[in-house]
C-alpha cells in the first residue's frame, strides 16, 4: 500500500507533467480527429466552389494563424482531413467577467468562402447569458454577416481583406469584454422596465418643476438641472444594471469551466488540465474576493498566485448581491469538485 508521502510525491509528479505539457501546448497544429466538431456533418460538395481558390484561402489562413497568434490566449486546432474545420480557444484576460474561462468556438468554412465568412459556433448551447452576441452557440457578428446591431455593425466581411484572426481578435477584445452587456445596442437592454426602480439611486437634492420660473432664464436653468440630474440618474442604473450582468456572466463563466474540465474538447484535454491547474488558486482566491464584495472583473492574480484587487474594493452592497453571492458559493463547490478531479491540490 502506498504510504501517504510517497503518494504527495506521486502527486506533484503529475502535477508538474500537467503543467509540462501544457507549456508545450502549440499555439498552431493540424490534427486529425474532429468527430465532436460542431460542423462535422455540415460537408460541402466540392463541386459548387473554385477548389483551388477555396483551399488556397484557408491554407494561407492556416500560415496567418501559425505565426501571429498572441502568445497565451488563443490556440488553434485545424483538421488535415478536413479542411472546412477549423477549432478556437480562447482564454478569458484579466479585467473582464470572463478571466481564466476557456472559450472554444467551432468555425465551417462554406463554399464560397472567402467571398463569405465562415460561420462561427461557440461551444455551449445555453451561451446567451455569457453575452447578447451568442444565440443558442451561434455567435451574431457584423463581421460574420449575422449582426445584431452590437459593437462592430459598421465592421462587414470583407472578401481579401477579413480574415478568421480578425474574428478571433474581435471575440477576444470586443466580445470577451469588461462590460459585456454594452455588446449588444438594442433597445432593450438598458431600458427601464429591465433596470431597477429611481428609489434603488438615493439623492438628496430634489429638483422640482417649479423652480425659477419667473424668468426665461429660470425656466432655463431649471430644465438643464432637471436634464442633467435625470441622465445622472440613467448612467447609475445603467451602471448598477451592468454589474449585475457581469456577475451573471460570471457565474455561467464557472458553469463553463466545470462543463470544460469534465469534459473536455478533443485534442485540447492536456491544455484544459495544464490550464486549470496553473489557475486554479486564483479562480477561486477571486470567487472569494467576489463574495466578500470586490466587483466582479476587478480581480487580478498576481506574481506571487495569491491576487488583487484591481481597482479598489466598492462597498458589498453594491458589488455583491445576496442573490449572486448564494448562486456563487453552489459554483464554487461544483469547481472545486471539478478541480479536484483533475488533481488540483490544495485549493483551501
């Protein structure tokens, strides 16, 4: 029977094995099993495409990805036998809701491709709380020619000119975001019957239609200090309204990563464990700092693993609602069993 050192040392053996692959990871690779691939029954006759420009564009779409990726955050996995697939992950950076998730998208490149986009599928069917742009998975870009009106509506495909970096760069920078609720510019996102009541925003100075009206003047004055005061108003809902769309995004962001480490994406299983083992300290040194009221994205790990606030501790009521601090501690126990699982030690 294995005596409990010797089994601490076969655990950190497999510990720094974990981390070892992980660090080799390659950013680029062709690979050649895609049988869980979103699109894998989604095949075109190469009859109705120019073959040669088709399979010239993605194969200079393969070069592109292999020497310009970022270095930590997005990784590719292209398939030799099929090359109308192509796989993405992307880590969640520091700043947002979605730090240290592991974002996969599935994209097909359809026949007339490059004259159109590809199309461009996240891998979770219930994603719309992660963000407006995703509906079921299907991710809702101008730049894919499915736009909803969101941050990018004046940014089209355009054929020789669009590329699947750019994608990519846009779901990082402008999807993967600080404040996701403002990707999408509908109407009613940020109306009133969707953010909270005046009596949530307390101010002492009310402001009446009766002052000053005996002048022009006054009548002025009054209507620009009512005007101003009401749009304050809109911006402190609007701001609250946005916090607790970022706790949301949040909470689905470690629905995510349990779903992600119990089952993860062929050919990236040594990325998910190496990632989760390097991060796993701090994800949950951040659910920690979110309950106790730092607002969520304002976490960041640090050198020494343990983290920080970034940008200052707001007060709890504000930062921390009871409703999302109950849903956070339930996730934090399905990620802790997920961790574990993995062999992430040490997690109290």
């Amino acid at each position: 029977m294995m005596s409990t050192s010797a089994g601490l040392r076969r655990l950190n053996m497999d510990c720094k094995e974990i981390l070892r692959k992980w660090k080799l990871f390659k950013h680029f690779d062709i690979v050649e099993d895609y049988s869980d691939h979103y699109y894998s029954c989604s095949r075109s006759s190469s009859e109705q495409r120019n073959e040669k420009k088709w399979a010239k564009a993605i194969q200079d779409e393969w070069k592109r990805l292999k020497k310009d990726l970022p270095d930590t955050t997005i990784y590719v996995r292209a398939y030799e036998s099929r090359m109308d697939l192509l796989r993405a992950v992307i880590v969640g950076v520091d700043g947002t809701p979605y730090h240290d998730g592991l974002f996969f998208f599935d994209l097909f490149f359809p026949n007339l491709y490059p004259d159109v986009p590809p199309e461009v599928h996240l891998d979770d069917e219930d994603s719309l709380l992660l963000n407006p742009i995703f509906n079921h998975g299907y991710v809702c870009l101008s730049l894919l020619d499915r736009g909803i009106g969101g941050i990018d509506e004046f940014e089209n495909w355009q054929p020789g000119v669009s590329s699947v970096m750019q994608i990519l760069l846009s779901l990082q920078a402008l999807v993967l975001c600080e404040k996701p609720v403002y990707t999408d510019s509908s109407d009613d996102m940020m109306d009133d019957e969707v953010m909270m009541d005046d009596d949530d925003i307390t101010d002492d100075d009310d402001i009446t239609d009766e002052d000053d009206e005996d002048t022009m003047m006054g009548n002025l004055i009054t209507t620009t200090r009512f005007r101003r005061k009401k749009e304050g108003r809109k911006e402190k809902k609007e701001c609250i309204y946005s916090l607790h769309y970022s706790e949301t995004v949040f909470l689905e962001s470690l629905r995510l990563m349990v779903r992600t480490m119990r089952k993860p994406p062929k050919n990236f299983k040594e990325f998910v464990r190496g990632h989760f083992h390097s991060r796993a300290k701090g994800i949950v040194a951040a659910c920690k700092a979110y309950m106790s009221g730092v607002q969520v994205g304002r976490w960041c790990v640090v050198k020494n693993g343990e983290g920080g606030a970034r940008g200052g501790v707001g007060s709890a009521g504000k930062s921390c609602r009871p409703e999302f601090r109950d849903s956070l501690a339930k996730g934090m126990d399905e990620l802790k069993k997920a961790l574990t699982k993995i062999g992430v030690q040490n997690l109290d």
